[in-house]
C-alpha cells in the first residue's frame, strides 16, 4: 500500500535523508539576509568539512582563472561569491542523495546528470535572454526531479511498478506516478520544500516544471524556462529524463512567448558541455569528495 503524500514526507523528515536539511537551508538563510557577511557563509561552510574542501577545490580551479592558490576559505569564498557559493553547496549535498542505486533503465547516476545540466542551462537561459540573474533557477534545476528518488528510496516496490509502466507504455513518469499513487514527483518536491522553508519561487517553479502555464503568475516564466531546458537536455541525451514524450507544441509554445529563437539554444549547447565537463573535474558530476 503506497504512503500518503503527508506520510512520505512525514517519513522523509524521520529520516538521514534529511540530513543535507540543514546546511542547504542555512545557505539559503545566509544569501537572503541582507545583513549576513562572508563571515556567516564561511562558518557554515566549515560545519561541513568536504563542502569547505570542495569550495577550496573549485576557487583554485582553471575555470575561475586565479592566479594564486587560495588556502583560506574566507578568500575562497569572497573570489567565487555567494551565488555560485550557494550553487557549490547545494550540489554537493544533493550529490549524497542522487548518487545511490540503479534499476534497469533508471540510473541515479543519469539523473543527477540530467539534474545538473537543466540547472546549468536553466540559469543560462534566464541570463542570456531574459537578462536576470534567476537566482533559484539552479537550485530548481538540480531539484526538480528530487521527488523521483525520494519515491525510489522510501518506496521502492511502488517505484518499481512505475518504471515497468513508464517503460510498457511509453509513459511519462508524471502519469505512471500518479497512477500508482495517486500523486506525482513534484508534489513530492513542493512539500518537501515547505517543510524545508524553500522560497516561494523555488516550490512553485519545482511543482509546475511539467505544466508552467497552471503556476502562479509571476513564477510562471521560471516554471516554463526549466520546462525547456529539461526538453532540450532529453533532446541532446544529457542524462537520464523522466520524460518519454518530448512535447514539442508545448516548447514551441513557450518560446514563442518568450521571443527565444531556437537557434539561439543550439548555441548555449556547447558552453552547457563545457560546463559540464568542468562539473565533472571539480568532482560535482561523478565525484562527491
């Protein structure tokens, strides 16, 4: 018998999985107040030792381009800054949670690809053609298909059965889910980030990834702009996607609305891949220490 949502989240929150709770949470804390300092940053970075290792790491990589070795996190932290800080961290946490397990055609390991590139493409999109910094597009990215691996750890028969449908019928996870529970992944997400005190945006923008149009106005575009960095990810085969039909009316549709010329993707495509490749050296692809 499947959990009620209210249950699995319940369930979730009882669990190690909500370990990664406190660092993300504190993040988000941190860059939202105006009145927090690289001070504050920098102390709960050192609450978790392979974050500030990881930090160091990514600082003294070639993609940042320093021209001396940062050995103190306080640097570190002020050479890279608080957004790309927060995308470090958020990452590296979800990492512990992707990183586990395979069923047949379902790899956590292709997820978390998947996950990393819509993040990555999601944020160049708001940034290269609507002109804003979208500072939850990247944290929506690497979540927004977090609701399919808590539905495989804390039920993992029902999950099964979903695959096996999704697979015989040539189904969308969101439909099979909904089937065989009576709700979908991005309800699990959503609730999951409220009892995570997430930002308003980051839920909405996670719950309606599938369906833009039904989320409230205003988080209308960051819900559409991870929709179609999801579709062109499937399209160039990053990872594994929880979609079986591509919906290519609805990605029209949307960047039509947008005024985004398709060509103009096809360009993005080869900075995605480089800054995946540089995800993968820095050890935030494949790597978590």
């Amino acid at each position: 018998m499947p959990l009620k949502l209210e249950e699995l989240i319940s369930e979730v929150n009882n669990s190690n999985f909500a370990s990664i709770r406190g660092i993300i949470t504190g993040i988000f804390d941190i860059i939202n107040n105006s009145r927090s300092s690289v001070n504050d940053l920098e102390a709960i970075i050192k609450l978790d030792p392979p974050l500030a290792a990881k930090v160091l790491k990514v600082a003294n990589s070639a993609f940042y381009a320093s021209r001396v070795e940062f050995k103190d996190l306080k640097e570190a932290v002020l050479w890279i800054g608080f957004d790309e800080i927060r995308n470090i961290a958020v990452t590296q946490q979800l990492y512990k949670v992707y990183m586990r397990g395979n069923y047949n055609s379902f790899s956590r390991k292709d997820l978390w690809k998947n996950s990393i590139a819509t993040a990555l493409l999601a944020k160049m999109i708001f940034r290269r053609e609507f002109g804003e910094k979208g500072e939850n597009l990247y944290t929506a990215g690497l979540i927004h298909n977090i609701g399919i691996i808590i539905i495989d750890q804390f039920m993992n028969d029902e999950f099964h059965d979903i695959l096996q449908y999704s697979d015989d019928n040539n189904a969308d996870h969101i439909e099979s889910e909904t089937k065989f529970l009576g709700y979908d992944h991005t309800s699990v997400a959503y609730e999951l980030g409220k009892t995570w005190n997430f930002p308003e945006e980051l839920n909405e923008t996670v719950k309606y990834h599938h369906n833009p149009d039904e989320a409230t106005e205003k988080y209308q575009k960051t819900a559409g702009t991870i929709f179609i960095a999801d579709y062109y990810c499937k399209k160039w085969g990053l990872g594994y996607c929880d979609i079986n039909n591509l919906n290519e009316d609805k990605v029209t549709e949307l960047l039509n609305s947008y005024d985004i010329e398709p060509e103009s993707l096809a360009l993005m495509h080869s900075d995605l891949i480089e800054q995946i490749v540089h995800f993968e050296n820095i050890g935030l692809l494949s790597n978590g220490q």
